[in-house]
C-alpha cells in the first residue's frame, strides 16, 4: 500500500494498492462522467488490459478508507523518468479530492525511487480539469505532445 496520509474533502484516506484478486472487479468498473467520455475511456478496464498485455505500465487501485474510488497507473521510460497515466475516478467520486490525492501521492512515492529525477503525465488539452489540477499540483508542461496530448513535467525534488 502506498499511503501519504493524505485525505479527500471527505475525510478519507487515501491510498494506493495493487490490483488483486480482491479489488480488480471494483477498479475495472470505475466509469467518468458521461461528459468526459470524449478524453476518458469509458470504464477504466482498458487501462487493466494495458498493464496486462504490455510490460510498460503498472495499475494501482485508488482507495478512500475501504471504497475503491478510482484507478492509475505508472511507469519508467527509458530516459529514465516516471510517468504517471491512466487516472480515472469514479464519476460519483469527483469533486471530493480523491484525484488530486492520488496524484499527490503517486508523485511523492515516485520521486522516492532509483533514479527518478522528473514525473511527467500526458492530458487531452481539451480536459481543463485536468489541466488544472496538474498545473495547482506543480507540473509545468514541456512543450512537447505524446499522441495529441499535452505533455507536462514535475521536478522529483518538487514532489517530496
């Protein structure tokens, strides 16, 4: 479990844990908002296909107290950064912080690992919430775009 004690507007703890044989039918289900349908997939099962067929990325359940909220994932590239990606939260979920708190403490967990100097993460520019969210959190963008999307940076120092 990945835990920084970080808490939603709730009063939840929340926490990252591995998908498992307990939390993997909860976590594939996760759905956005019918409105963002047009930058999310539209149950976060794709993105557990993608951590199965492909050794690139790694899905975390997101957690607040015992409720399964949402899903991210994350990997390393081969420049040597940490990638944060697929985030999805549960539509009846948004709005009380969870994301903001997951991302919180997926960026602080990967700062602490080998090598890792900067986070990037990649959003549809047309996902002003998300763009928002990331830029309050710190991460500036590059000037560079990765399938459409905008590409933005965290410093690893920045994230402790």
């Amino acid at each position: 479990m990945i835990d920084h004690g970080l808490i939603d507007r709730t009063g939840r703890r929340v926490t990252l844990r591995p998908v498992d044989d307990a939390n993997w039918r909860a976590v594939a289900d996760i759905a956005p908002l019918d409105a963002q349908r047009a930058h999310a997939p539209a149950l976060a099962a794709r993105y557990l296909l993608l951590t199965l067929r492909e050794d690139t990325w790694h899905s975390l359940a997101v957690y607040g107290d015992e409720a399964v909220t949402g899903h991210v994932m994350w990997a390393r590239d081969e420049d040597g950064s940490y990638w944060i990606g697929g985030m999805l939260v549960d539509g009846p979920e948004q709005g009380r912080g969870v994301g903001r708190a997951a991302v919180r403490t997926l960026a602080a967990w990967l700062a602490e690992q080998d090598g890792c100097e900067v986070l990037r993460l990649s959003y549809d520019p047309v996902n002003t919430a998300a763009g928002h969210l990331y830029t309050s959190l710190g991460f500036r963008p590059t000037g560079e775009e990765e399938d459409g999307e905008v590409v933005v940076e965290l410093a690893a120092s920045a994230a402790r």
